[in-house]
C-alpha cells in the first residue's frame, strides 16, 4: 500500500549503521543537528563536508537513497516556506541561502536516523532516558493504532464516496468531516476496549 | 444439565446475573461448570449475552467485582482482591485482536502479562519464545503487529495469554474473520493446546468439529447445556434460538 | 506551523523548550491525578486520530485543501490536559518520524501547538459556552471560535519566536502569519464544528467538556477570557511599536546582516500594511485583530446556527 510505504519510514536492512544501538544514533542525529544549527552562517565549508557525511553514512546504511530523496523534496515547500520570509529585510539573501541549508541538512538527517532505526528502538529508548511514563505509552499506543485508523479511514471514505453524487467542495468538506467524526467514535469505543485488554492482562493503571 | 464434578472444576458460575447501567438485563441467573481440560462452546442468538458473560469472566463487568462471587475460577471466587490472579488463569481472547494487541512489536506484546505478573530475563524471553513457538509463530518476535494477518493476530494474542500459564482460554468469535486455512490452522491449534477452552462462536461447523460439549445462551439464559451433537441435531431448539442445524450434520447418516 | 530546523536562535529555542517543559509536566500532573485510568488509553488513541484526521483533505481553491490543525478539537474532546499530552505526542512523532517540524524547534513547536494552543481553545470554550449556555448551538459556537482563537494565538506566538530570533522584523511577521492564518482559523473553526457536529449527533456523552454549572465558575470562565483578550493585546501593542528597532539593533550585533542595514531600502515596509500604519502602528494592528476576531465570531455564530438547525445546510444523519 502506497500509504503504508510513505508512513513508514523505517527501510529493513542489516548493514553496519542499521546494527547500531538505537540510543547511540538518536544521539548522533540530535547531536548533529545541534552542531548545524549552532554553525556560524557562513561555513559554506563545514556545511558541505557535513553533507558529505551523511550521503557516505547513507550509502554504509545501503539505503534506499531515492526514497529518502523523496521525503526530503516533499518537505522542502515547509522549509522554503519559511526561509523566504528572511528575503523581505534588506541584504537578506545570505540569510536565506544559510536558513535553507541548515534546514535541508537536518531533515536530512532524520530521514537517514529514522530509515536506519526501528520505532519500537526509539520508543525503548525513551523509556530508558525516563521520559514521562504517561508520555511513553501515550505515543507507544498512538503508533500501534496509527495504522488500524489509516486503514478505518480510508474504508470509510471509499464509502462515503461511493455514495456521493453530488461532486463539489460542500460534499467534500461534509463527507471528510463525517469521517473524522466517526473515525473519533469509533476510536474511543476502541480505546474502551483497549482498556479491557489492558486489565484483562493484568495492568494496573 | 450436566453437573459439574465438585471439587475438580476449572469454572464454576452459580446464579450468575447482570443489568446492565441502562437498565438492559443482559444475564439472568447464569448456572454452570466446566471440567479442567474441557472445550465447551458458548451458542446463541446475537444479543444473547455472550460477550457480557466473557468479560465476567475476567473480572471486567461489573465495574466493581461483587462481594457474594458468582463465579469460581479453579477454586478461587472473583473477587476484588483474587482479580489479578483471575486474570492470570482465564485468558481471555478479545474479537477484535487489534483491540489486544497494543504493543509495538510481537515480543513486547507476548511479554506484556508476564510481565506484569513480575517475570523478568532471562525466563521472560524464554516464554516469549516458548509461547510463540506452541502457537506455530516461532521467529515472529520482532514483527510489528499491523504487518500481521488477522489469523496470525489473533495467534500473538492467543500466545500472550498462554505466556501467563492461563488454565482456561475463553474467545470471543475466534473464526468469525479468518480465512479457510486461518480458520483450520485455528482449529489445530485449539485442538493441540490442553487447557480448557469456551468458546464463543457463531460458526456451528467449527462446535460440531471441535467442542464435545456446547452451552446455548438466549434472551441471558442457558436454554441448553450437552453434548453437541445432541443439540445441534435438535433442529427445532435450533431454530428457536436463532440458530440452525448446521450443513455437517445434515448430511450425516443416522447410523 | 511546524518549524523546522536552523531558523530560530539559541537563546529562543531554549526558551520555548523551557515553557513547554512547564506546560507539559503540568498536563502530565493533571492527567495523573484526575483523569480515570480507564480514559488513559485513550490519550493514546486520540493522538493517533489526531495525526490521521489532520490527513483529511478539506478542498478550497484550485487544487489547494486545507487541513485540520485539530487542538481545538481535542480540547473540546478529551479535556485541556489529556489534548496537551496527545497534541505532544503527535509533534513528538511527526518530528521524529516524518521530519515535519525540526527535532532542535520541537520545545518551540510543541508549545505553540500542543500547550498554547489547546489551552486557548479551552479557556475560549468554556469562556463562551458559559455565556451561550447549553444546547448543539452553543456548544458548536464554542468550539469554533475556540478553534479559531487557538489558530491565532498558536501563529502569534510561532511569529514572536520568529522575529525573536532575527529571521523577520515583528511588524512584517505579525502581518503576513496573522493575516494568514486569521484565514486559515476560520477553516479550522468550520471543520472543528462539521466534525463536533457529527460526535455529539452519535454519542453526545464523548463531547464531554461540560460547561460550568455554577454562576461563580462562570464568572471564573468570564474573568479568564477577559484575561487573555487583555494578555493578548498587551504582548502585541508595544511589540508591534517598538520592538522593530530593537530588533534590528539585536540583528546587527548578531551580525546576520552581512552588509550594513543603512541605506538599504526594505523589499517590504516593516508595519502592517494598514492605511493607519504610519501615524499608529499599535492602532492600526489593535484594529485589525479586533475585526478579524469579530469576523472569526460571526462566522462561528453563522456556521454554528446551520448545523444545529435540522434541514438546513447540513442534512440529518
């Protein structure tokens, strides 16, 4: 399913980079961004060899590389969105081109830490840094179902439309709506019986 | 009605009933055992109350477990205090299987009751590993659940619960999405595990194949409680209950 | 409204990370203590159909569709704490995921649209559902309006931290995402009420932000709303007069002007573009919202009368 592919960007693999502790390349991704963000405007230099790096760890990674170009081309609207509001102060191009690349090289490096590294690791990782347990399961549970609600939805809106004879923006707007009502429904009358689950297997809230 | 054998049985229900919040009386005065190691199903018309007798079963109808148990698990009355135990020793398996299996990965959802129950390494990952391999998903560990066929669901569902050391299984409509080979594979399964089952069905083929013994529930009565062929022969109770004589029987010779 | 990576400075994105932090643990504590355990899965839950419901596409123009923001909805829906912790949950995993919304500006987006956000749609809810009392209409009115103020408040304070961190002067950011996003708050108000709509006609004991019974919470609901116009005004007035220069000052220190900012004429004014602009900058921006929330009323006030009335622009399910 196209949607699946495009909602997961974990690509399987075995390669060295993929073997690594799921914490460590957090880290690495965060770090890096960190240090991009933190770089003086101008260092054309330090931006390309950072580049650089990431298309080699993508290559060790045996990465999907046309895939990943993809998602990053998708995301630049947002980034240039942004970066062109810089152009409107005098003398703002530098700024701009800088805003753009520091940018670009972050979405690319998490596109390559999420290709490389499983959910499921993130999560465990979260759980050992302490993050808030409500938070943890909070997102754990949000990413189980993300999927099982995907699939509700679209069920749903190809059954909205087989029934829709009047084309227009006014039907469109009704039908998307009375899927999202009904996906929340149904979504609470599930998280009830998630609930059950839960207790049935001896959670203690 | 068939006597429970006192003293041995792995559920005893006396006198069983509910209302529910609104008003709706959804069981009245429920009675019957089951022996340890005995598959029984659970039929009936929908509506009947089959689902609301499940979750009794586990402890989660009524909100607040009763003082006077109505129910007897292995010898032990559901209590507010004996819930977790409870818990332990019915497993129950939930229709929707996505609606159990809320774990990111088929390894943390096998672990989850054991866990909870306070199972740590290295036995843990030694059950998870036993308890996919006696459901047939040995390797399956690392697979995330929405990658899973419904029939295999519903088997990581079905391992979680025996990972707890669950004495009786009950399932809610275990067949009622699976494909022809899920639904056989289900059957072997069922018939493989030792552990007393009841089951809730619509699919009278599969009571007559695998259950000796059946339990038809209507209007939150037991209407009947035998041996299945008997019952499910009997066309007229069949038909009563919103049911039928199931295809398997009607071509069966008398003799 | 997701900001990525590389636009806002050090010293504003710790910041915001600082008081999302805050607003966070506080949510936290408050689910803890008095959500009932059987409503945490579906914290969980509703973050999931969060994320899927802001993939709904709402058509306007020539291709073009607008999308569901959806904090308003979830306030109106699970209650201010439990939304603050979806909402995070949602940024948390479209950052970390899909890239949307940078890792470093995740503090400065989760407060924008998980804190600020859902906590001014609430305020506003229960603000106006204790003025317009019971009923579909008033409910619906409430909840669109909230989600509009809540569109806003979360664009203002992503256009503070913006001019905050020298990428754009005050006046032109205040402008261009306030103006925008007055719009793009009122498609977020119709759809919250569209989607409301449908969850109060199945099951109307989920739409269960009950509006305060008593006259002494609803003067509290009242003084609240009152509170955050003024809060409101007070942080946009003087900004929008003075900051500018300040700003500029700051930006030359930061060097990130390469050449000298003298003697460079601006692609674009600094000031909003209002006829008033010149002589009362702080008028003509007070001016504006101060119609542009009107407007946003009206239009809530219309749509929510439509709905609840059977057989008119929306036909019975």
């Amino acid at each position: 399913m196209l949607r699946d592919r495009f909602l997961s960007p974990y690509q399987h693999g075995s390669s060295a980079i993929h073997r690594l502790p799921a914490g460590a390349k957090l880290a690495a991704a965060i770090g890096g961004v960190l240090l991009v963000v933190m770089l003086p405007r101008s260092a054309w230099w330090a931006y390309a060899t950072i580049a650089l790096g990431l298309v080699g760890i993508a290559l060790l990674a045996r990465a999907e590389l046309r895939q990943m170009l993809v998602r990053l081309l998708l995301l630049e609207p947002f980034v240039l969105g942004i970066a062109v509001l810089a152009l409107l102060r005098p003398g703002g191009v530098p700024l701009f081109l800088s805003m753009l690349t520091k940018s670009t090289l972050c979405l690319a490096t998490m596109i390559l830490l999420t290709a490389t590294t499983r959910f499921s690791d993130l999560l465990a990782v979260l759980w050992r840094i302490r993050m808030p347990a409500l938070l943890v399961t909070t997102i754990a549970l949000m990413h189980r179902y993300l999927f099982v609600l995907v699939e509700e939805m679209e069920r749903m809106q190809r059954a909205r439309r087989s029934r829709t004879f009047i084309p227009g923006r006014s039907s469109a707007w009704r039908n998307s709506a009375q899927v999202a009502g009904q996906l929340f429904v149904r979504t609470s009358e599930r998280a009830e019986r998630v609930y059950l689950a839960m207790c049935a297997r001896g959670w203690k809230a | 009605m068939r006597p429970g054998l006192e003293g041995v049985s792995l559920l005893d229900v006396r006198d069983l009933s509910y209302c529910y919040p609104d008003g709706h009386e959804a069981l009245r005065g429920l009675s019957f055992s089951l022996a340890p190691g005995e598959r029984v199903a659970l039929i009936g018309p929908n509506g009947a109350g089959k689902s609301t007798l499940l979750l009794h079963l586990n402890g989660l109808l009524p909100d607040r477990a009763p003082t006077r148990p109505a129910i007897i698990v292995d010898g032990l009355p559901l209590v507010e205090a004996n819930l977790p135990e409870v818990r332990r020793r019915v497993g129950l398996l939930f229709q929707d299987p996505d609606d159990q299996l809320f774990c990111p990965t088929v390894w943390e959802d096998v672990a989850f009751g054991p866990q909870q129950l306070g199972i740590a390494e290295p036995q843990l990952s030694q059950l998870v590993r036993g308890s996919l391999g006696q459901v047939g998903l040995g390797g399956f560990e690392d697979r995330l659940p929405h990658h899973l066929s419904r029939g295999e669901k519903r088997r990581v569902c079905l391992a979680g619960l025996l990972a707890c050391d669950a004495r009786l299984l009950v399932l809610d409509e275990p067949t009622s999405d699976l494909d022809p080979r899920g639904r056989r594979e289900l059957m072997a399964l069922l018939t493989r595990l030792g552990v007393g089952q009841l089951i809730a069905t619509h699919d009278l083929e599969f009571v007559v194949e695998i259950c000796p013994r059946a339990i038809v529930l209507d209007g939150g009565r037991i209407v009947a409680d035998g041996p299945t062929l008997e019952l499910l022969d009997d066309e007229p109770l069949m038909l009563a209950h919103g049911l039928e004589r199931p295809h398997i029987l009607r071509h069966r010779h008398p003799h | 409204m997701h900001v990525p990576d590389g636009f806002l400075d050090a010293r504003t994105l710790v910041a915001a990370a600082g008081l999302a932090a805050v607003g966070l643990g506080l949510a936290l504590r408050e689910v803890r203590r008095h959500l009932p355990p059987r409503r945490v899965p579906l914290i969980g839950l509703a973050a999931a159909f969060v994320f899927v419901a802001q993939m709904l596409n709402f058509p306007v123009a020539a291709g073009t569709s607008g999308h569901l923001i959806g904090a308003a909805l979830a306030s109106v829906l699970l209650g201010p704490a439990a939304a603050v912790v979806a909402m995070t949950a949602v940024l948390l995993l479209q950052s970390l995921m899909f890239a949307d919304g940078g890792i470093t500006a995740l503090g400065a987006n989760i407060l924008n649209l998980a804190v600020i956000a859902p906590l001014v749609a609430h305020g506003v809810y229960r603000a106006v559902r204790s003025a317009a009392g019971d009923g579909l209409q008033a409910t619906l009115l409430a909840a669109g309006f909230a989600a509009w103020c809540s569109t806003m408040a979360a664009a203002l304070a992503c256009a503070a931290q913006l001019a905050a961190s020298g990428v754009v002067a005050w006046g032109t950011v205040l402008a261009a995402m306030g103006g925008v996003h007055m719009v793009i708050g009122l498609g977020e108000a119709v759809i919250t009420m569209l989607i409301i709509a449908v969850v109060v006609r199945a099951r109307p004991e989920l739409v269960a932000t009950a509006a305060p019974a008593t006259p002494q919470a609803h003067r509290t609901a009242v003084a609240y709303g009152a509170m955050l116009v003024i809060g409101v005004m007070i942080l946009v007035a003087p900004f929008a007069s003075s900051l500018p220069d300040g700003l500029e000052h700051v930006a030359e220190r930061f060097g990130f002007a390469d050449r000298a900012l003298e003697g460079q004429p601006a692609l674009l004014p600094d000031y909003a573009v209002v006829p008033l602009a010149d002589t009362s900058p702080w008028l003509a921006t007070a001016l504006a919202g101060a119609l542009g929330t009107l407007v946003a009323f009206g239009v809530a006030w219309f749509v929510a009368r439509a709905l609840a009335t059977p057989g008119r622009l929306h036909t019975r399910r």
